[in-house]
C-alpha cells in the first residue's frame, strides 16, 4: 500500500558500462549436471577405476534428468576418457592409468599442422627422463610388461602392422612405470598421434629388426635400473627413428620415373 504524497519513481539506471554490468551465471545444461554428478562420485572416493556405474534408469532417477539426457553426459565422459561403455556390461569407470582418445587428438593435430619433427622434439623431452624415472621406480610387474612388449616386436618383425602395436604400447609402458599420472596423460597422447601417424607408412619400413634391437637396450637399462643409459639409449632410439622416418617419407613422396617404351617400328 502506497503512502499518501510520496512519489513512485522508476527504477534507477545502472552507472555501470555493458561491459562493467555483472555476469549472470548460466543455468547448468542438464548433461552438465550428470558430469558433475559422477565427478562428485570420484571425488567422494565413491568411484573408483574399474568401478561399475549405476545403471542409466537408476542415474537419471538420482539426478532427476532423462535417460537420453544420461546417455549424451555418458558419452561426453567417455570422449574426455573417464568411462568405457562394454557391450551387455554397462559403463565403467576407465581402469588404468589416464588416457586420451585418439580421434579428438588427430582433428586438433590437422587444425594446427603439427608435424612430424615437431613430434619427436615433444617425445624426446618428455620420454627421454621418463626413462630414467622408470628405471627408478618401476615394479617387477612393469619391467615384465615391457619385456612382453620387446618379445611381441621381434616375434612381428614381418608384420608391421603388429609391430607398430608393440612399439606403442612399449612406450606406453615405459610412461607407467615412472609412476607420474601427468607424465603418463601426456605420453599417451603422443603415443596416440604417433600411432595415427605412423600406421600409414610403416609397411614402408625397413629397420624393423633395428627398432626391435634399440627398443631391448632401453628396456635393459631399465631393467638394471641404470637411470643415464636409459635416458640415452632413449634418446638415441628417437632420434634415429625422426631421421628414418624422414627418410621414409621423402621416398615415399618422391615422383616416380617416367616409363620409357620403346617404339614399336613401322611395318
């Protein structure tokens, strides 16, 4: 009820620029929610690697959401790497350590041009005192797992496709044994471009049984946990293999001759 003689005046303008005007918070988009919601089970110790999640009807009665609704923040989980979908299981939470799915990775690798020598400048930064770190830390357990992988090698040394496998979870292997989930994110992702990559032209390799050989003395020195030879037979296998692959390339590139027939004589 208004007080006789006083005078309605229109709300007052704000002094503030467009610009200085305070943000209004964005409403939380449903998918958002189931995200944070099974990120809440992580943090709360709740959810562990390995871990089952509830069943769709059960997480969207919980969150108060749709199943589809569910289902997209479920795949959103899955493309950042946190669960796994199994036919006829359910949906895990990723068991292991942390990795990045391959496919986001190449499309950013194209939009940016990343190239080959800029890749193996990134792996011998990161790989090269990851060995060494390896070569302290690693269990029994992961000094055996890269042995299985240098057995898998030579065993494949005439098919390259199986090789390639070998090799990459190799170093792989290498990354989680040194015990540091960053460092093992990060090799992973490179691991994945450089599999992309080189699946495409390793039936034109040629040293397979060499890369087989330099991949035994890193493991090796790992094994007598011997941390400067690690890192320089680490070193040393990359970059002979940028230079190999280099060299690959360009005769892959390289224009083939123009055939010569011969003139058919006139009758």
């Amino acid at each position: 009820m208004l007080l006789p003689h006083m005078e309605v005046l229109p709300p007052a303008r704000s002094s503030l620029s467009p610009a200085a005007q305070p943000r209004r918070t964005r409403a939380p988009v449903a998918v958002d929610v189931v995200v944070a919601h099974v990120r809440g089970l992580i943090e709360q110790g709740a959810l562990h690697p390995g871990d089952r999640l509830p069943p769709e009807r059960e997480l969207a009665a919980k969150i108060g959401v749709s199943r589809p609704t569910v289902r997209t923040g479920l795949r959103s989980l899955a493309s950042m790497g946190v669960v796994q979908s199994r036919q006829g299981s359910g949906t895990f939470i990723t068991a292991g350590p942390p990795a990045l799915l391959s496919e986001p990775l190449n499309l950013l690798a194209v939009l940016h041009g990343l190239t080959r020598d800029g890749l193996f400048e990134a792996r011998r930064v990161l790989e090269v005192g990851t060995s060494a770190l390896a070569a302290e830390r690693a269990s029994g357990e992961q000094v055996a797992a890269m042995s299985e992988e240098v057995t898998g090698m030579y065993a494949a040394i005439e098919q390259p496709a199986t090789f390639l496998l070998h090799d990459v979870r190799f170093h792989r292997s290498i990354a989680a044994a040194a015990n540091n989930p960053v460092l093992g994110v990060l090799i992973d992702m490179l691991a994945s471009l450089f599999y992309e990559r080189r699946r495409e032209t390793i039936r034109s390799a040629t040293d397979l049984r060499e890369t087989a050989d330099a991949h035994r003395k890193i493991y090796k020195a790992i094994r007598a946990r011997h941390r400067e030879a690690a890192s320089a037979a680490m070193d040393e296998h990359l970059r002979v293999a940028q230079a190999a692959q280099t060299s690959e390339a360009a005769h892959l590139d390289a224009p083939e001759p123009a055939s010569c027939e011969r003139a058919e004589p006139d009758h």
